[in-house]
C-alpha cells in the first residue's frame, strides 16, 4: 500500500511538469555534452585558457541578452515559449562542433548562449506557475532531472571521446537529442504566468527579494558552471588523467548534484530552507577546496562529488523561496529578474576562471570559488527577510 501509494505521488509529480522536466534535461544534456568535449573543442580551436574564456563569453553575451527579452518574448508566446525555446536550442547547439574557425565558433556560440538564456527563465518561470496552480514542490525535482540529463550527456560524451569521437559528433548527436525533447515540452494550456504587468496598471514592485535570491542562485551557478567546464581539463591538464578520467569530472559532478537535488524534494518538505541552504554553501566549498587541493585525480572527482552534493540544493531551493514569497501579481517577472541574475553566474563563471587559470592556474581557480561561496552565506539570511 505504502509503495502504491508512493508511486501515485510520483507520477503525480511528473504528470504535473512533464513539459518543463524535458525542457530541464534537454539543458542538461546539452551542457554535460558540452563539459565534456572541451580539452576536444580546444585542441580543435588551438586556443589557450584565457582565449577559451573569451569564447566562453560569447554565449554569456548571447545568454545575457536573451535573458533580459525573455519576459517581453515568453509574454508574447505563452504556453509556447518553452518548446519554441527548446528547439531553438537544438539548431543553435547544431552549429559550433562544425567551426573550427575560431571567429565562427563565437559567433556559433552567440546563437547558444540566446537559446540557453531564453529557455533559463521561461521554463522556471513554468516551473513556478505550476508550483502556485497545484501547490506542490517542483525546483528540485527539475533541477535534479537538469543534473541527471548532463551526468548522462558528459558519461556518453567520454564514451565518445574514448572511442575516437570529436566535436562534430558530439554536437551533433547532442542537438537531435535536444530536438526530440522539445517536442515533449509541449503541453496543452501551459502557462507562464504574468511575465510583464498588467496593461495599463501599475506595476507591483519587487523590491530586493528576486535582487538577493538572484545573488544566491548567481554563485550557485558560478561554482557549478565552472565546475562543469574546467573540471575535465583540472584532471586531465593539472592531474595527468586520461580523456576518460577528464569527462568523468563532469560526469560524476552531475550525478551526485542530481542525487542531493532528488534527494532535496522530500528533504525541502521537513528541513527549514535557511539550513539547507546554509548547509549546501558549505559543503560545496569544502569539495571546491578539495578538488583544487588533490594531486591525483581520484582525490579531484571526490571534490567535485561533494561540491555536486553541496551546490545541487542551493539554487532549487532559492528559486523556489522567490516564487513562494512573491505575490501571485509579481511571482512570474519576480523569478524571471532572478533568473537573469542567477544566470550571469552560470555564463560569467567559465571565463572568469579560465582568466583567473591563465594567470594563476586552476587549482587557483578552484579554492577562488571555494572562498566565494563561503562569503555568500550572509545572502540567506538577508533572503529570508528580502521581500
């Protein structure tokens, strides 16, 4: 009875945000492809770690941008604005394993990052949507699939790679994937809530609370992005590892931040939010530190298994206290303003560490987000009381 019942609730959640949980993996697969095919994209490109970082910002610029028209754009779409997104998503991410031009895979990765930045803020914005309509928790369950779909994404990626496949497969493969899961985000009468005011009213202020929980979820995803990004050339460039060793970086960061943010589902329900997010800060520092501090690679993949474990609640959980403590007038345009700060952390964080690892190194780099996520601790509290 117990576990009928427990498979009810299941598929209850599911049921309830299957078209933004394909739109969540497709992401992930996308950027586990991704993590995993640097040291190969680089090498194709013949560029060091401060011109990969400046490639990196191309799609940071592309995010950014799209990010701030996402509310007038999704406002336009409605209930199409996260399969429109998804799709375009695959085309883009089609386009930069074909360049080996290192002007044309900016360009390629401009068109990445405004599908990327698009889809960000809308399909949390759903997500929100259907938490207010059905009253259930569904951050984590979504952020948890992102993290399953990328572990998966950077696993076959390193298969790949060790079987003697480069960028143009990898991308390639990766952008039909994504174009498969978009047709499965469509969904009859989804809504995105209210992205702009009201025409003609006056619109309801924000105030700090989407400024600080955009801050939380801004060196979240600053940590786990660059996480993603460096984490297979840390191990293969700094460590000595093999390419299998490398994409197992990405891999397994990816699997362990879906276990705690699977995990984090039912743990959000019995846990104060100001804990768990405290808690996350911390021990994803102490896997930062980690990774940085190992000198063989075993020791670098069980710092990025606790810094997976670490960050993996932190910006669900944050994303997830904007929605509950707006009002239904601004919880859309409230998480939407989070969103576009949440994300510049995921964009900027690559280049700035392949900045701060041309200079100083990677290990570097790593004990610098480490530190940076122990100064953010004061926000939760500020969050808590923000609105």
């Amino acid at each position: 009875m117990a576990a009928g019942g427990f498979a009810g609730r299941a598929a209850g959640l599911f049921g309830a945000t299957r078209g933004p949980l394909f739109a969540f993996m497709a992401m992930g697969v996308l950027w586990g492809s991704f993590a995993a095919i640097v040291p190969g994209t680089k090498a194709m490109l013949g560029v060091d770690d401060a011109a990969w970082g400046l490639l990196l910002l191309c799609s940071a610029s592309g995010g950014i941008v799209a990010m701030l028209a996402a509310p007038r754009i999704g406002a336009r779409l409605g209930g199409w604005g996260v399969p429109v997104a998804t799709g375009f998503l695959a085309l883009a991410f089609a386009l930069p394993g074909h360049m080996a031009a290192v002007w044309a895979f900016g360009a390629a990765m401009v068109f990445v990052g405004l599908g990327s930045g698009m889809l960000d803020v809308l399909m949390n914005a759903r997500v929100s949507a259907i938490e207010s309509e059905r009253r259930l928790h569904l951050m984590n369950l979504n952020h948890g699939f992102y993290s399953l779909a990328y572990a998966a994404g950077a696993g076959a990626t390193g298969l790949a790679r060790s079987a003697g496949a480069g960028p143009a497969e990898v991308f390639t493969v990766a952008a039909a994937l994504i174009g498969l899961m978009a047709l499965a985000t469509i969904e009859p009468g989804g809504r995105l809530g209210r992205l702009r005011p009201r025409p003609g009213a006056a619109a309801a202020r924000l105030g700090l609370l989407p400024v600080l929980g955009g801050l939380v979820i801004f060196v979240a995803f600053l940590a786990e992005n660059a996480a993603e990004v460096w984490s297979a050339l840390h191990i293969e460039r700094s460590l000595g590892g093999s390419p299998g060793q490398g994409s197992s970086g990405p891999a397994l960061l990816g699997l362990t931040m879906a276990a705690g943010r699977l995990a984090g589902q039912a743990v959000v329900q019995r846990v104060p939010e100001a804990r768990l997010l405290t808690g996350g800060l911390l021990l994803a520092a102490a896997g930062a530190a980690l990774a940085a501090l190992a000198t063989v690679p075993v020791v670098a993949q069980a710092g990025f298994v606790v810094l997976g474990l670490g960050v993996s609640v932190v910006a669900p959980v944050a994303f997830a206290l904007v929605g509950r403590l707006a009002t239904e007038e601004t919880r859309a345009r409230a998480i939407a303003r989070a969103s576009v700060l949440g994300y510049l952390g995921f964009f900027v964080g690559p280049p700035a560490l392949g900045a701060l690892a041309e200079v100083f190194g990677l290990r570097a780099s790593f004990l610098a987000i480490a530190g940076l996520l122990v100064l953010s601790l004061p926000l939760v509290a500020l969050l808590l009381r923000g609105r």
